[in-house]
C-alpha cells in the first residue's frame, strides 16, 4: 500500500503546478458533483417519502375525522334536534343533505388518496422510463380493503334509511319515522363511527411505518454523504499537500522579485500621497459647491410648493372679493353675507397663513407628531373646497363608517388631501358629463385606507408610470408645476411612513352612479380606528 502510495505522489510531482492545480480542481468537482448528484437523490427520496406520509396516510386521516365529525354534528345532532321538535324537519332535512354531499366528497377524497402509489422514488422514475414493467395485475384484498367495502355500505345505507325517514315524515308518519331513527339510522350511525376509527387506526399504523422508512433513508442518505464528504477532503487534501510544496518554492523566488518591487513601489506611492492630497482638496472644493447649489435648488423648491398651494386659495379669495360686486350691484349686499364671506376669506387666510408655516418646518427634524382624526381631516379639506368646486359642477362626495386616527401632520396630510382633489378637479374640468369625486375611508385595526376616485375617464399608463415624479406634470407650466404630487409621496411616504399609489378601476359612486374606468389615487397609513361611529 505504500508502495503504491509513493509511486502515485512521484508520479504526481513530475507534473507541472498547472496540471496539478487542474487535478486538484478536477478532484474536488467530481467529488462535489457525486455528493450533490447523491443529495439531489436522496432528497427526491426523502420528498418522495414525506409525500406518501401526507397524502396517503395524513390526508386520509383528516378524512376520516371530517367523517365521523359530520355524522357526530350535522347528521346525529340534527335528527336529534328534529326528534325534539327543535327544529322543523325541512330546515333539518336541508341540513342532512348537505351533510349527505359532504360525506360524499370525503369519502371520494379519501378513497383517491388511498390509490397513491407507496413505491421508492426511483421505482415510479423507473417505471414511467419502462425499465420496470407496471404491476397492473389484480391484487389480493386485504383486511383494510374489506373493512373500506364495509364502510362504503354503510353510507349507502345510512342514505337509504335516511331518505325512508323523510319520506315517512313528508307524509306525517312520525311515529314509523322516529322507529326507523331509533332501531336502524342510530345504529347504522355509530356502526360507521366505529369502522371509520378503525379505517383511521389503519393509517396511523401505515403511518408509523411510513415514518420509520423515512428514517431509514435518512440514515443511509447520510451515510453515503458522509462518505463521500471524507473520501472528497482525502484526495482534495492529498493534492493539495503536493501543491504547497510546490508552492513554498515559487514563494522563495518570489520574496526576491517582490523587494525589489517594493522598493519601486514606495518611490510611486510618495508620489501618489502628493496627488492624491490634492485631489481631496479639490474634491471638498466641489462638495461645499454642491452642498450651495443643494440648498439654492431647495429653497427654490419651497418657493415652488409655496406658490402651488397658494394658487387654490388665491383664486377662491379671488371669486369671494367678485362675489362682494356681484352681490353690490344686485342690490343684495346684506349682514349675513358679508358675514358668511368674511369669515370664508379669513379662513382662507389662515389656511394660506399654515401653509407657510407647514412648508417652512417640512425639512426641520425636530417637529413632534401629534395624534389626529382622519375624518375631522379629510372633512374639514373638502369643506374648503366643495362651494368652489360647486361653481364648476363637481360635487365632492365624503364616505366612510368610522373614524381612524393617525399620528402625523395634520396640516400637512390635509394640504395632500386638497392636492389630490385639485388634481381631480383639473382632470374632470375636461368633461361635460357629470363631474364626481368622492373621498373613501376604509381600513382595517391594523391601518387606514383613503381612496380619493373620480369620473374623469381614469389616467394613460404612461402618466400612472411618472405622475410621482417630481417635475412631471400633464397641465401647461402655467397651470402645474410637477412638485405636488411629489411632495404628497414625501409626506406619506417619509414622515407618516405609509404608501401612495395610483391606478384605474371601475367604481359605483355613493349617488349610485357607475362608471367603468375612474382614477383611483390611495393612501394607506398607520391608524387605529376610533369607537365613535360616523
């Protein structure tokens, strides 16, 4: 033996460091292949058993249960009760013949399930392959097989009796009725409860067995692996303890050429540590530079989101201050309008007033959240705008049974609201139908969800693709600028850490109207729902 040793490491060294790494190589992916090739089998195998073990012997089990469970509840308790007068017979007729259907199915599913073939993976692969012929020949019944035959008559039977039974009480023959119910459907009910638990033990055992194969193929599985794992790190180790050898000479030369480049290398490094020093310098140059043009782009984007939630309000102050001269020249200039006017233009104020103040503090991290209701929210937005929107046909629509409150903004998930009902509006302005938007609120303990929907023929895929982006808008650049529906994906998004999506459906408005394409804009945040009813 270590004859042959010897002669196989000298035959071994006279080879180059090139064939002998490739041998190394070689070895280790022969040996990786047969322990993968051999896993890969053993796996099949071990799956193969598993699902004999589930399908032939726990589904049936399952059945079986689902058997006796329907004959013990839907069929016992149900005659039981007709026999008391607790219920009528039709409702309990109704009753056992559903349970009669589901019996049915059951015991078809079970009797499939006891069909599967229990034969070794690589048996059934051999067989459909046709090296192995097919054993299609009768077989012997067993005492199972007698005991299923049994059982199967017993159902027929119990439907039979059954069906007696209600024909006797279909033509007020209860008192032959119940007779047959306590001589012949009792007995024949607890008759199939017992063969059932018998058919059950059956599977348990076959169970059991199936188990301990499976065991038995895991333990020579991982023989054989073992196996080849020690036999692969041998002949990989052997190889590889040639290979270093090898390898201490090359290094001894190798140390020689390396000082003298190394030598070559501190000058060349002396010489980078100087540019390299300067490149940093003008590359901090470059970021303060960036770091100016980041906060002039971003104070120009304020200024741009600033002048965007203002254009609503603005024209609704607009309309209000024309509305004094309309009134003045119809000669209908009173106190209560006045009044009402007044104080619709001081709210709008205000609201333009929270507007500055929201977009001056978007940035700062230190703003605490503060608990609020999305109702009251969303309610208070469309409030603001249904007059205006009013004006132009579009009737706004608020649904919704109960109330969610969130943690957040509440300015700011307001100014989102009025964002994505602007945005609405814009589109439906483009129709002469009727004009519809209605605001949903929906959810869930878990969160809420708000769906603001219109009727204005839904959005093209190319504009559900970028309407996000910022930048990206359909109206002329006098009328959008692209940055709010931008900015309300940052305020969902980043701060109150939920999702906005946009997509087209069919919808059934709250007036009853359907329409088959409509544009869905959704919101989901986190909330919990409020006990008050709305």
């Amino acid at each position: 033996m270590n004859k042959i040793v010897k002669l196989f490491i000298e035959s071994v060294n006279k080879l180059s460091v090139a064939k002998k790494t490739s041998l190394l190589i070689l070895t280790m992916l022969t040996g990786m292949l047969f322990i993968g090739s051999f896993a890969h089998l053993s796996l099949n195998r071990i799956k193969n058993e598993f699902d004999i073990l589930y399908l032939k012997h726990t589904v049936p089990i399952i059945k079986l249960e689902a058997l006796k469970d329907v004959y013990t509840v839907n069929i016992l308790d149900t005659l039981r009760d007709i026999e008391i007068y607790k219920i009528s017979v039709k409702d309990g007729k109704t009753i056992i013949r559903l349970a009669q259907e589901l019996i049915h199915r059951h015991w078809n599913e079970y009797e499939k399930s006891v069909d599967i073939d229990e034969s070794d993976w690589i048996v059934k692969m051999f067989r459909d392959w046709g090296v192995i012929p097919k054993d299609n020949g009768p077989k012997e019944p067993t005492l199972k097989d007698d005991l299923m035959a049994q059982t199967r008559d017993r159902i027929d039977k119990i439907d039979i009796i059954l069906n007696q039974m209600f024909y006797y009480l279909d033509n007020q023959q209860q008192e032959k009725a119940f007779l047959l119910l306590q001589d012949e459907l009792y007995p024949s009910i607890h008759s199939v409860n017992i063969h059932l638990t018998q058919l059950i033990n059956f599977s348990l055992e076959a169970a059991n067995d199936g188990k301990k194969r499976t065991d038995r193929v895991y333990i020579s599985t991982f023989g054989w692996i073992v196996i080849g794992v020690v036999g692969t790190i041998f002949c990989a180790g052997l190889f590889a303890m040639i290979i270093l050898q090898n390898i201490r000479m090359l290094y001894t030369n190798m140390e020689n050429m390396v000082k003298e480049k190394t030598k070559e290398l501190v000058k060349l490094n002396q010489g980078l540590e100087r540019r390299i020093a300067q490149e940093i310098k003008q590359s901090r140059q470059k970021d303060e530079i960036m770091y100016r043009q980041s906060r002039l782009a971003a104070m120009g984007e304020m200024i741009g989101n600033i002048a965007h939630q203002w254009r609503q309000p603005l024209n609704a102050l607009t309309v209000l201050i024309q509305s004094f001269q309309i009134k003045q020249m119809q000669g209908k200039l009173d106190k209560d309008f006045v009044d009402s006017q007044v104080n619709e233009g001081l709210m709008l104020a205000n609201t333009m007033s929270k507007t500055i103040d929201d977009f001056r503090n978007f940035f700062r991290p230190e703003k605490e959240k503060q608990p609020f209701s999305v109702w009251e929210n969303i309610k208070h937005s469309v409030d603001m705008l249904k007059n205006f929107y009013a004006k132009d046909g579009v009737k706004i629509i608020l649904v919704g049974s109960v109330d969610y409150e969130a943690l957040g903004f509440a300015n700011e998930f307001s100014q989102v609201i009025m964002n994505l009902l602007s945005n609405a509006k814009d589109a439906l302005m483009r129709q002469d139908k009727e004009r519809l938007i209605e605001v949903s609120i929906d959810g869930s303990d878990k969160g809420c969800i708000i769906s603001v929907i219109d009727n204005g023929g839904g959005m093209d895929q190319t504009v559900l693709d970028r309407m996000f982006d910022p930048y990206f808008t359909t109206k002329h650049q006098a009328s959008g600028t692209g940055i709010g529906l931008y900015m309300s994906k940052q305020i969902i998004e980043k701060q109150m850490h939920g999702t906005i999506s946009a997509f087209n459906a069919s919808h059934k408005f709250s007036n009853g109207a359907v329409y088959e394409k409509c544009a869905v804009i959704q919101i989901c945040i986190l909330a919990k729902p409020l006990q008050r009813k709305l």
